[in-house]
C-alpha cells in the first residue's frame, strides 16, 4: 500500500485518539483503532512481526526488507501518536475524568454507540450465527464490566499471565487494558513495579505482553479471515456491552488507593441522573451530557464521512 505523507498524519492522529483512550479506564485503544478503519493493518502487522525477524536474520540484516515486512512506516506513525498523547494528553484526561466526569463519559457514550451502529452497517444480509455472535459479544461485554476484582498471587508467573491477557484486551474493541488488570488484582502492583523499578516484574510483564499481542493477533487475524461477519458481529457486541461501564452517572461502591495516593474506584453501580445528584451534591448536567453525547456520535459521522471521501479519492 502506497501512502502520501498525508496518510501517515493522518495515521498518526489516529494513534493519537488511541493513546487518549489507552488512558482512560473503561475506553480502549482497540476501539478507536476499529472505528478508524485501521484494525485489521494494526492486527496483521503485529502478527507479520516474529516473520519479519526470521527475514531480518536469514537476509543476514537487510533492514529495508524487514521495514517492508514489519509494514514500519505504518507502526512508526501509529505508535508516535500514541506516545504523544499518552505524554501529553494522559494528565489531561485524568482531570477531567476527575473534576468533569459526566461530560467526558457522555462524549465517550456517543462516540462507541455510533461507532457500533457503523461496524454492524457493513453487514448487508443477517443470519443466525451473526446474530448469535452479536448476543455473545454483548453478553461478554457487559460481564466484563461487572466482575467485581480479586486478590491474586504476585508470583512472576501470574504476572506473566496479567501482561499477555491485559495487552490482549487492548487491542480488543470496547475492553480496556487498565480494567482488566484492576479485575485481575495487579493494576496497583503492576504501576508501583513501574514506579520503583522493579526489572525482574517490569521484563517478565513485558514478556508476558509480548507473547500475548503476538499470539492473540494470530488468532484474531484468522478469525476474520474465517468467520469475518460472525467476528465483526461479536466485537461490535463488545463494544455494546461495554456501555455499562461508560454510562456517565455511576455511585463508587468499592476502591483502592493507588502508589501516588489517588483513588481508584474498583466497583461501580450505575444510577439515574437524580439519583447522582442526590447522592454527590453536584448537578446531573443531563444537558450537558446529551449534547456530548450528540457530540460523540457526530465525530463518527465525520469520520466516516472523510475515510469514504479519501477512498474515492
């Protein structure tokens, strides 16, 4: 695939929106990828990768080769918004996640709502296993949401199993990453390893993240390569049973104090929004929130509308 330098702004706008929602607990990366058109490239990069190191080796290093296997200029635009974001708009997030919570989850709500509505639309005639995976996915998604988190071993084996199952749900639409590992009981130990430097936890989760990606990435790429519709539908039901945990008026039930002493709500319940204002003492902002949800809903419009545009193009 040919790309002008404009592409690869434009990837890595993308990567940007990803690493804005790689930051935000409830919203994945794997999400913004899906909605942006650029998930199947993502996957099948990530499963070139262990190929294009055999052709690096036995082509006794030509690296021209290998960039052209890895699809590089792609990874490197991509992953460059990532870390700018995640560098620049992470502390940015945090606070208005913080001080402006309603607002930002309901722009969020909009955003995955209309994000399902486009990836089923790409499916002109339903069968029954479409909508048997749509069910599965939706049911999936919302118990994800719902488990409450456990205390578990903080032996490098576990850690091991935390990093390949917390970076394998990043890469899936509507779970984030951050999420699965306070379900696992390894978020906090997970950041304070990063804090302390603790090398022999940080290598052994990488590890574990890097089998995962690769090994996952695998597996999906060929579940859309043989069950295409029956995948895309369970993903977008992912996505769909995700909402619970990004509706915008929730009551913390249980949390935990994290290693810089911030709080981290382990368990939510969702409530109306009179409900939220009784209970906080703040306003429901329910106009707010529709009009960002509204917001939200339109982006994806938007974006579709240019990816159509720049195709025809």
């Amino acid at each position: 695939m040919k790309r002008q330098i404009k592409d690869y702004i434009l990837i890595t706008v993308k990567g940007i929106a990803m690493g804005a929602a790689d930051v935000i607990p409830g919203v994945s990366g794997g999400t913004i990828a899906f909605i942006t058109g650029i998930y199947r490239e993502l996957l099948s990069s990530i499963k070139n990768l262990p190929h294009a190191v055999k052709t690096l080796v036995s082509s006794r290093f030509d690296f021209k080769l290998f960039w052209k296997d890895v699809n590089g200029s792609f990874l490197v635009a991509l992953l460059l918004g990532i870390g700018l974001s995640i560098m620049s708009l992470a502390k940015l997030m945090v606070y208005l996640l913080k001080y402006h919570p309603v607002p930002v989850w309901s722009f969020f709500f909009g955003l995955i709502l209309a994000s399902v509505w486009f990836v089923l639309k790409d499916i002109d005639k339903w069968k029954v296993s479409y909508c048997v995976s749509l069910i599965l996915g939706i049911v999936a998604g919302y118990l994800i949401t719902v488990i409450s988190p456990s205390e578990t071993p903080n032996d490098l084996w576990f850690i091991f199993l935390s990093g390949a199952i917390a970076i394998c749900a990043m890469i899936l639409p509507g779970i984030s990453g951050s999420f699965i590992l306070l379900l696992l009981g390894k978020y906090a130990y997970v950041l304070s390893a990063l804090n302390r430097l603790d090398i022999p936890v940080i290598l052994v989760f990488a590890a574990g993240a890097t089998v995962g990606i690769i090994s996952f990435s695998h597996f999906l790429s060929w579940l859309l390569k043989k069950y295409n519709f029956q995948t895309i539908a369970f993903l977008a039901g992912i996505m769909f049973g995700s909402l619970n945990k990004i509706w915008p008026w929730k009551q913390v039930i249980e949390s935990t104090v994290d290693s810089h002493g911030e709080t981290i709500p382990l368990l939510e319940t969702n409530i109306l929004p009179d409900t939220y204002s009784e209970l906080t003492g703040s306003p429901s902002l329910v106009l707010y929130a529709i009009v960002m949800m509204a917001a939200g809903f339109s982006i994806i419009f938007i974006m579709n509308a240019v990816a159509t545009n720049m195709k025809k193009k």
